[in-house]
C-alpha cells in the first residue's frame, strides 16, 4: 500500500479527511490527549502555520482521500525553542502497517529540515508499539519516559519522548 499512496502539503479540501482520522482517536485511543474534538479552526491554523517550520503534509490514495497526515507546530512558546518543531503523525486505523508512516514521517522531517528546523521531538502515549517503532525507524530517539501524566479513559497514561536532530549542531 506504501507505494499506492503520494505525500503532499495539505490543501483546506483535505482539512475534513483529517479532522476525521484525528477524531477517530480522540474517541477511541489515547495517541491524543485530547478529549472533544477540536473545531475546523484548529485545522485551519495548522494549515496556514505561522512560522517557517510549521508544516501540514497529508498521504492521499488515489481517489485523493486522506488516509494519514504528519504536522509540525511550536513546541513550546519561547523565542529559544524557535528551531525545535514538535511532530505528530496519525494514519486511518484501516491503512496502518502497511508502510505510510514511514513514507509521511520522512517527508515531514525533511521539509522541515528544509525550512531550518534543527530538531525535532515527538511525545508517544504508552502502549503504542506501532507509533514507538515508526518513531526509530525514522531515527527518532527515546530522550525520555513521564509517569502518569495524562488522564483517558478511567486511566493514567505515561508517555515518551522522541527527538531527532536535523540540522548540523
């Protein structure tokens, strides 16, 4: 299926395909910490970015439906943290594991490499194997476990953190 689908920037037509994956999890996972969904606008502000590393790619099938996307966003809102982007990546429950996370997520750190992005970190809510092996793979590295931070579901969640360098240090 990996080669089936092709990596590209959003566009607002595929704003609905996301919030309908991102959505699924929201209701039934804890990938997000989310507990409602959030509003179109979200979406919106995550497509026109405000800065040069923000960046909104989507993985479409040949019908042009979103089947999964990857974003990076501020991590934290601090003028030191300018070139450090958090990353988050989610694919349709229906097409996971057969190679798009590993075609998105490349082509998400890549563009941001491109627009001057040093580094990149991801937080991976505990249990996800499949999202803990996507982030190795494309050479993320474990920087660091917190205990029971998050609250879904009638349960505490632990989650990790990933970082990857991307620009010369």
């Amino acid at each position: 299926m990996g080669s089936e689908v092709t990596i590209r920037p959003a566009v607002e037509s595929d704003l609905v395909g996301i919030a309908t994956i991102y959505n699924h999890e929201v209701a039934n996972s804890t990938a997000t910490f989310d507990l409602e969904p959030p509003t179109l606008a979200y979406w919106h502000e995550k497509l026109e970015g405000n800065h040069e590393g923000d960046h909104l790619l989507v993985a479409v099938d040949d019908d042009q439906d979103v089947v999964g996307y990857a974003y990076s966003w501020s991590y934290r809102p601090r003028p030191a943290y300018e070139l450090t982007r958090e990353t988050s990546i989610y694919l349709d429950p229906s097409v996971r594991g057969r190679g798009i996370g590993r075609l998105l997520y490349p082509a998400l750190l890549d563009t941001m490499a491109q627009s001057g992005v040093h580094t990149a970190v991801a937080l991976v809510a505990l249990p996800n194997p499949g999202s803990v092996a996507l982030h190795k793979a494309v050479g993320f590295e474990h920087v660091g476990t917190m205990r029971e931070v998050g609250y879904k579901f009638d349960q505490w969640i632990d989650v990790e953190w990933y970082q990857k360098l991307l620009g010369p240090s």
